[in-house]
C-alpha cells in the first residue's frame, strides 16, 4: 500500500524543511512512503529547503494560483504516483505529524472513505486565538448545516483520503479547498470521519491576509458548491424566501385598516419565488444527467486502463 504525503507550500523556507524531516518513511500497513510538495510560485528558498529534507518529488507552478489550484495539482499527481491513500500535511508543521496512523488507519479498516483531523474536537484548546476560533466555528457550523453533517473543524489541512476518494474530487475554485472538498465528497456519498488531533499554532497565516477577504470568499465558495451539488435546495430556498415574503405582504394587506402593500409586488414575489424553484429543478435535471455521464466515463477509463495492464 503507498501512501502519498501531499504537502502545499507557498513561501515556507522557514518551516518546510522540519515537517519533512518529521515524516516517518516506516508506518504500520504502509510499503511505501512518498512526499509531494506542491510549491505555488513561492518566491523564497522553499523549492531548496524542501529538496534538502528530501521530498521524493516538488511540482511547482510559475506563479501563485492558490491554495484550491495547489491541491487539485496534488491530488492529480498523488493519482499519478499511485497513490492508494493521500495524506495532506501543512507545510508551517502544525499538526502533530506523529499522528497519522490515527488518519489513515480508518481508511485501512474501510470505516471512512476520508478522515479529518480535528483540531476543535473538544472546543477551543488554549494555544488558539478566540478570534480564529470564533470565524472557524461560524464556517464549521455553516458547513455542517449545508451538508447536514456534523463537523468540529472545516478548516484544517491534516487530512486522509482513500483513492477513490482522490480519484473522485472534484474542486473548482482555486482561492481554498478546505471546505468545498468536504461538501464535495459529502454529496457524493464518500464516508467523512473526523479524529482529533494535537497542533501547535503558527499566528503568521500564508492564506488569510485580510479576515474580510477570507470570509467573503468563502462564503462565496460554500454558497456555489451547494448551487453546483444541490441546485433545487439552493434555487428552492431562495425561491421559497421570496414566496413567503409575496404571501406574508398579502395577507397583511388583507387585514382592513393595517398597512397597505402594493398588490403587484407581492404578487410579482410569489411569481419570482416559483421561478426560481423551477430554475432550480432544471439545473438538477442538468446537473444528474452530468453526474452520470462523468461517472460513467471515470468508469470506462478505468475498465481501459485495466485491459491495457
Ligand atoms: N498552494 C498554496 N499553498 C498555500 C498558499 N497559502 C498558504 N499555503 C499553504 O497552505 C498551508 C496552510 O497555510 P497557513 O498559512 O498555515 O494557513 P492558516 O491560515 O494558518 O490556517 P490554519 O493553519 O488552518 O490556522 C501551508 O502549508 C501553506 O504553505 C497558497 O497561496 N498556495
Ligand atoms: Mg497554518
């Protein structure tokens, strides 16, 4: 069995060297261990420092592309390599690394397709600032509630995919992966398991430099990964927000001597919010018949591959 250490870096010459050398190149149920750095256009001395630690390959892009482009490079080289389990290790060496059998051993046992390190399994460790604390619970319950699975940490980067999992992600937008991956595999019916981990946390973050950016972009991705997985529940939620507020207007119209709501906008809501729910039922139809023919073409190509071996 190989197991793929899938390391993103970006401007980590400080750091990345002591997380390699942490590694263990012997792991129980393991043959093989290999290290992956995906350096994304760093333009410090992380490509040498990871080099000398001895990471087996370093794919660079010429530029930064962020950190979702960063692991969609690694995933589709993890597959190259063979990889039969990824694991993903943050390059500042945060997490305990002496954990990951706790990580992969599930997926050995076929209990979970994916396995998270949880930093938050028991709320908030006192090494972490109650600011971050507070934005990761926010997106961590969103997450959750969107999924409608329950989930402590959304955000971490220690994490354990089997390969088929691997083979089957699919994220979009290149800014982060941390949450989209999760809602990902979760509607496509992959097992998400979460373990706890121990982490020592580095306060200077390569990914959110300003808190607004952050937040708004993640919104952003969240809200389009449930448009692209579940159109009907977003188009029909929104939908149905603008129906209540038509019928609401309505209704407070009808009481004699209240307030007075123009008749045509209430109406032109309640129209909007059936609109939208029937914009939403054609993207699903769209979305299903696109769902089966990747699924079917993964199919065929591996039935391909086989007959070529
Ligand atoms: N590919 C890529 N990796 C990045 C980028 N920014 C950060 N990373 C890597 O992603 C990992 C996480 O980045 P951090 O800066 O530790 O993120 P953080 O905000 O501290 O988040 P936490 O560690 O979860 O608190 C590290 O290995 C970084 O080197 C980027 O722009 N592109
Ligand atoms: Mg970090």
């Amino acid at each position: 069995m190989k197991l793929v250490i899938l390391m993103l870096a970006y401007n980590e010459e400080e750091r990345i060297e002591k997380t390699i050398l942490r590694i263990p190149r012997k792991i129980p149920n393991i043959d093989q261990v290999e290290i992956l750095v995906v350096n994304d256009g760093s333009t410090d001395n992380t490509v040498d420092m990871a080099m000398n630690a001895g990471a087996d390959k370093i794919i660079s892009h010429k530029t930064n592309l962020g950190v979702g482009a960063g692991f969609m490079t690694g995933i589709r080289n993890s597959i190259s390599l063979g990889a039969d389990i990824v694991v993903t290790v943050d390059a500042d060496g945060e997490a305990n690394i002496d954990q990951i059998p706790d990580l992969i051993n599930p997926i050995i046992n076929n209990q979970f397709d994916v396995v998270v390190g949880t930093r938050f399994w028991k709320g908030n460790p006192s090494t972490y600032k109650k600011l971050n604390y507070f934005g990761n619970q926010i997106f961590t319950k969103l997450v959750s509630f969107v999924a409608g699975h329950k989930f402590t940490d959304t955000q971490t980067g220690f994490r354990a995919y089997s390969k088929d999992a691997i083979e089957n992600i699919t994220v979009v937008n290149n800014f982060t992966y941390t949450q989209e991956v999760l809602l990902d595999l979760h509607f496509k019916k992959f097992r998400i398991g979460e373990t706890p981990i121990s982490f020592k946390h580095r306060e200077d973050s390569r990914l959110v430099h300003s808190i607004t950016r952050y937040t708004l972009r993640s919104l952003s991705i969240i809200s389009s990964t449930l448009v692209y997985h579940r159109p009907i529940m977003a188009f029909g939620l929104f939908g149905a927000l603008l129906s209540s507020i038509g019928i609401i207007s309505k209704l407070i119209s009808s009481i004699p001597n209240f307030i007075e709501i123009n008749s045509t906008l209430s109406s032109g809501l309640i129209l909007l919010g059936a609109v939208s729910f029937m914009i939403g039922l054609f993207a699903h139809i769209v979305f299903k018949r696109q769902a089966f023919s990747e699924k079917d073409l993964l199919e065929r190509i591996k039935r391909l591959e086989k007959f070529k071996e």
